[in-house]
C-alpha cells in the first residue's frame, strides 16, 4: 500500500485531509504527520511517503523551504494553499499539482488519483524529472526571475524558457509547442490552459487553435483573410474578432 503524508500548520485541516483521503478506498493510507518545515522534514524523513501534502504558509517557512532542504524528492508533491495567486502561478508553470483551502473531497481524490497515475507511469527514471521540476519551481516562485514552463509528455519532462516558445497550437485536447530551433512538443492539456497561463507574458491566443509569442511576429499578411507571419516562416491565421487587439499590441511594442 502506498503512503501519503499531510504536512499542515492546521491540525484540523492536517486530520481532515488525511481522513479524507482515506475513506477513497484506494491503495494508500495518509497519515497527518508535520506542522512545520522542521517537523515536515523529520515526518518525510522517518516515513518515506509517496506522495506529500504540503501546506505552502507554515510558522517557520514555506513547503517551498521545506523541498529545498530536501536532497532526493522520491514522492510526488501536491501542495495545500489558500489562494494566493503568485505561488498558485508558479506551481502551474511547474506542472506541479495543487488543491485549494476549503479542502473539496472530488478535487482531493481527483489529486490523489492523478499522483498515484503519476507515480506508477515515471518509476524508472522519476528522481530526474522530479528534480528538474523542483528546480524550475524554485526559480518560478522568485519574483525577478524570468519564468520557465515544464512540459511533461509520456517520455520526458522539458523545462522550457518562455523566450524560446514561438507559438502553440491546439490539436483537440492536446496542445503542440513550436519552439526555437525547429523542435516541437505535444503534451496532453488544452490550449486554454496555456492561454490563462501565459497571459500577461507576452502570448495572444490570434484565432481559437493558435497563441502566438507576439516577439516572434515578422509581419501580418492581408491575403486568404489575414494571417500572422512569424519568424520561423509559420503562419497562423488572425480571427477578425482578434485583428483590433493584435493591431493595438503591435502599435505598442514597436
């Protein structure tokens, strides 16, 4: 049976959590161990879950501390947070997990299911690809830095700069990333998703299946019913409802 554990300031969220998830009838047992970073460090320790719920605001620190401090991260992560929406950004850019206080029993079991998917689908090669996810969080939870996206597809886990996204492009349920250098990513989430996310970074969703990096726009051609030209030579269609926003924004960054 795989073992959960619920790192909380709250106990009464910490004992809530962990009954929760044990009355799901699925195969793990949560147990609530860990009020602090110091105690949530010394609970990882003695235990060795699989999987740990981490409050984000705790009396000496933050969840985030508490993975810095900790060498080999074997579980999956899914944070407890109020909402607080820079942390909430940076662990979306992360393509890390979450559930939101007041604790919902569908959004929790939803969680645990999708970290136990999760553990069983990167066994082999899962120290690595949680690394590099950890080390893209630490960098996305500060201020100054400039964000950088992971992308998980069945075989990898991609930490990508945003400057070097040219365009997504939606395939149904999936979403495709055109990056700088001809290479490109497919990863199982919508493009609707990527279009709340990169909001304010520069991104313009131009027509329902495609969001552009707008620094990547080479010109707009007014032939076939307007399309957008980007530097890699790809063009992609511009949707009359979107022409005057796209117009506006160009004006502004030349």
């Amino acid at each position: 049976m795989k073992k959960a554990l619920v790192i909380d300031d709250e106990n009464r969220t910490r004992d809530l959590i962990a009954k929760m998830i044990n009355s799901f009838g699925l195969d793990i047992e949560a147990i609530p161990a860990g009020e602090s970073v110091a105690s949530g460090i010394k609970a990882i320790e003695e235990h060795k879950p699989d999987i740990v719920f981490l409050d984000i605001q705790m009396p000496d620190g933050t969840g985030f501390d508490l993975l810095r401090s900790i060498p080999n991260k074997t579980f999956e992560v899914i944070f407890i947070t109020a909402h607080e929406e820079f942390a909430i950004k940076a662990i979306k850019f992360s393509a890390l997990d979450y559930i939101l206080k007041p604790v919902d029993a569908d959004e929790l079991k939803a969680a645990v299911e999708r970290a136990i998917v999760s553990l069983g689908s990167h066994k082999e090669s899962k120290d690595s690809k949680e690394e590099s996810q950890f080390d893209a969080l630490q960098l996305n939870i500060q201020p100054n830095q400039k964000r950088r996206l992971v992308l998980k597809t069945q075989e990898s886990v991609h930490v990508i700069e945003l400057d070097n996204i040219i365009r997504c492009e939606a395939d149904r349920n999936y979403t495709s990333f055109y990056l700088v250098g001809g290479k490109k990513i497919l990863v199982s989430k919508t493009l609707k998703d990527y279009e709340t996310l990169l909001s304010g970074h520069n991104f313009l969703r131009v027509q329902q299946s495609h969001l552009i990096n707008l620094d990547y726009v080479a010109r707009y051609d007014k032939g076939n019913g307007g399309s957008v030209v980007m530097k890699d030579d790809s063009e992609v269609p511009l949707s009359p409802a979107k022409r005057d926003i796209f117009f506006t924004i160009l004006e502004n960054l030349l």
